[in-house]
C-alpha cells in the first residue's frame, strides 16, 4: 500500500510517468535516488503510524518556577489516555493517570519556604526535570495599560532597571491573546529578575514584588498577564461564560497555587460609561477567579488616576462615578485600594509613572491583611461618616493612620459644600483631631460635602504615614473602608 503510494505521488510529480523518472533524476546518483525513496516512505509511515504523546505540561510549571509556600500544591498536565503519570517532588512522589481526554492533575502537600533550589521530576512514557525552583510567594498582576506599563516606561527607567539584579524574584510574562475556550497553555517561561528580563517587565508588578521580597525575606514569584485599553468584561469568569482574555490569559495559570491578585484597571470602562455598574463587574471578576482558582485569594486593586487631557478625558462624571465604584468594591471580602490621586505627574498622561509608590502601597494591604504585619497602616483617608454641626459640617474618617495631615503643608484643598439647592462651593477645611470641618459662609445650612470631585483632582489631605484620602461625596455614598469585611490571612 505504501510503495503504492509512492507511486501515485511519482506519477503526479512526473506527468512523463513513473518509468520517466530517469529522464528526469538522471543528474541524480543513484544513492540519492535511494534517499528520497527512504524519505518519501518514512513520510508515510509518519503519518499511518498511531501517535505516542509525551507527557506535557503547561509552562507556567517549568524550571525557574516559584511554588507557592504553605499551600497544596496542584501540578498538571497532558498524556496519553491512561497513561501513569508521576511526580517527585521536595521528598514526596505521587503516581496518577490521565483521563479519556489525557488530562492529568496530583496535588502535592505544602513546603516550607527554605531558600533552596529544587528539582522536580514528571514520568510517564517520557521523562521531564525542571530545576532552579524556589519556594515563596506568588502573585498574579492584571489589567490594562497602567498594569502592563513596563519599567523602561516609568520614572527613573534607567537608574530602576539597572538595580533590578533579584536572582530570587522570578517573572513570568503572558502573551496577548484571546481565545474562545479556556486555552491549556501559553506561550511564555519562568525567568530571574534580571536588568535585561525586568525592563520590559509591568513596573507596578516589579515594584510591588521588590517590596514583599524585602519585606519578608523569601523568593518572591510575580505573573503579569495585562493588556493595555482592555476593559473588565474579556478578564471576567461567571459560571455560564468567560471572556476571551481570561480564557487565553488567565485559564492557562489555574490551578497553580498564588497566594493573590493585584488589579490595575478601570480606565477603559470609565470612558464606556459604566458608573457604579463597574463594582458589580469587579464582583463578578473577583468571585469567578476565587471559584475557578479553588481558593479566596486576597484582591488588592489601585483607584485609577485623575486625566484631563487638552481634549476628550472621561466625560461628565464617570470618572468620579468609577472611583465611587472602585471604592464600593471594598466591600467585597478580602480586598484593598490603593488611591493615587497624589501621584500624576502629567494630568494629560493617563499613565503616571510613578509606578514605584504605586506597587509599594499594594504592597502595604498585602503585609498588613495578607501577611498579619501588625502597626502597618495600609490605606489613606477613607470616607466613613459625617454630621452637621451648626453652618459646619464634621467628617470622619477610617485609615487615619497617626492622624489626618495636609501634605504639602498648605490648607486643605479640593473640599466643596452645598446646601438645599445641591449647588457645590468651595469650602474653607480644617483638621481637628481625627475629623475634618468643612464650611463656607456662603452656605448657612450645609447638607452635603464633596472631596476631590473633579477629572483634575490633586488634593492634599493625606494622614501622617503620607497616603492619600480617596474622593468622595457624602449624599448617597456606597463606597467602603475596607474594614467591613476584611481580616489578616488569606
């Protein structure tokens, strides 16, 4: 069957016939004649033979890896159906078999974090040693631009990537791509943080894993998987759907084990005018990753930045309604905000770069609610309450940290009030104690205080550790402090 095959192939390769092949190889040795027969029937063979898989497995499990300290540890991959798969691994082995579908999965017990690199070992009918692993903790970056923005972009590029030699923080950067169906890998590598693997590498992840590192003294994994003007929905997981950047970007990563998540998203639907819908959607982001990840994972997420470039920006007030929504999110279990309205650099440039601060401040809610660092003040001002008091009216916070401060020095700014007309003024604010009173002798009975409610908003209102207060207005607040809920752990 296979000479004739060949044959067949001949004769429409040489319409002179398969007797006319010498006419046409005569320049040809016999030997090589003898080569392409040898050539043609392997072919063949190649493809009538039954395929024998090797064992695979996704790449966010390779050499160089960081496996999450203290937690079961989930590895798996593809085989033949059937076929015995087994892993060794830190002084454990376990043996499984792949599905009707050569889908295989064992979970190894928790490690301890020792500063040493380990060996793992994957068999089945082939053999696969990953080395350099590292135990620590691992953390997942995602979002659009402001997420994705790399070193070479921020401040300081040169100075900051040129001090980015940490052979204990690894990086594993997820390509761009969509997919209809949870995809089983993607095309991407562990590697140390290096000057040359961090420059291109997200700033906010890279600082953020530089402060941890710092902070508690182990390997520290970071997995950026961001995409610049995406908007929430693609990186959305619900019971019946997901979107097209959570099936290629994020399905590929479970059910490696993380200790969390941090966020940096939000302009995109801003500019879509989602308004307190946007805490709804983070809603659904944040449960259908916990349920698809098999664990509660912490969710730390920055308030984007004020932008009012010389045309177009957000329009009217969803910008301030985004903020709201963000910090509605709060009220979600086990999650934090870092607020950034201190940090623009450009109020025309949607992307400050001062991503250092940024990622230092994420990693404040991690110590403090994550990892149970007491005496850390992990959040700015937030709104919790007011009352009126006379032609004033008194506004408390949470976060006050060691009391409320003005940063620059200067009086308050950026505080309006109104009275029945709902008409907004600008208000003279003063601290006391842990309260600010805020006033305008234009308005003789104040209903209502807004703060920071503008595309521009740089206010001053800090507390004594430097972080910010997050905008606010007071009539219909659903924003939260990020106590309501929240605990050390996770």
């Amino acid at each position: 069957m296979l000479l004739l095959l060949l044959k067949l192939n001949l004769v429409k390769a040489f319409p002179g016939g398969y007797d006319s092949e010498r006419s046409h190889f005569a320049h040809l040795e016999r030997s090589a004649m003898q080569r392409f027969l040898i050539v043609a029937l392997t072919a063949c063979l190649a493809v009538a033979a039954p395929s024998r898989a090797n064992v695979q497995l996704p790449s966010v499990i390779g050499s160089h890896m960081v496996l999450q300290r203290d937690k079961p540890l989930p590895i798996w991959g593809k085989a033949d159906p059937g076929e015995e798969v087994t892993v060794t691994f830190a002084q454990q082995t376990l043996t499984t078999r792949a599905d009707d579908k050569g889908n295989w999965k064992v979970q190894l017990q928790p490690v301890k974090a020792d500063g040493k690199a380990h060996r793992m070992t994957i068999r089945g009918k082939n053999t696969i040693e990953l080395d350099d692993i590292l135990i620590g903790e691992v953390w997942v970056g995602s979002g659009q631009s402001n997420m994705e923005w790399s070193l070479a972009q921020s401040d300081k590029p040169a100075q900051t990537i040129a001090a980015a030699k940490h052979p204990s923080i690894r990086l594993f950067h997820v390509p761009k791509l969509q997919a209809r169906e949870p995809a089983f890998d993607v095309k991407a590598g562990w590697k140390a943080c290096e000057p040359e693997t961090a420059r291109n590498f997200s700033a906010v992840l890279y600082h953020f894993g530089a402060y941890l590192h710092n902070e508690l003294k182990v390997p520290i994994g970071l997995i950026n998987t961001s995409w610049g003007g995406s908007a929430i929905e693609p990186w959305t997981v619900t019971e019946k759907s997901s979107g097209g950047m959570y099936n290629a970007m994020v399905a590929p990563l479970m059910p490696f084990a993380i200790r969390g998540v941090v966020w940096y998203q939000g302009e995109t639907n801003a500019m879509q005018k989602n308004g307190m819908k946007y805490r709804d959607k983070m809603e659904d982001l944040i449960k259908g990753w916990r349920h698809r990840w098999g664990q509660e994972i912490p969710f730390y997420f920055v308030q984007i930045a004020p932008w009012q470039p010389a045309r177009g920006g957000y329009p009217g007030e969803e910008l301030q309604l985004l903020w709201e929504a963000q910090a509605a999110s709060l009220k979600i279990p086990n999650t934090g905000m870092v607020v950034t309205t201190d940090l623009v650099d450009n109020i025309q440039d949607i992307h400050p770069k001062n991503k250092r601060d940024v990622g230092i401040r994420l990693g404040l809610w991690a110590m403090a609610k994550t990892y149970g660092k007491e005496n850390v003040v992990y959040s700015g001002p937030l709104y919790k309450g007011m009352k009126i008091d006379g032609n004033k009216i008194r506004l408390s916070f949470a976060h006050v940290g060691g009391g409320l401060k003005s940063r620059d020095g200067k009086p308050l700014t950026h505080f309006e009030i109104a009275g029945a007309d709902g008409q907004f003024v600008p208000a003279e604010a003063v601290i006391d104690g842990n309260e600010v009173v805020v006033q305008a002798r234009s308005v003789e009975k104040p209903l209502e205080v807004r703060f920071g409610w503008h595309n521009k908003a740089n206010p001053n209102l800090v507390n004594q550790e430097g972080l910010p207060a997050s905008p606010f207005r007071t009539k219909n607040w659903q924003g939260g402090t990020g106590l309501e809920h929240n605990k050390a752990g996770g």
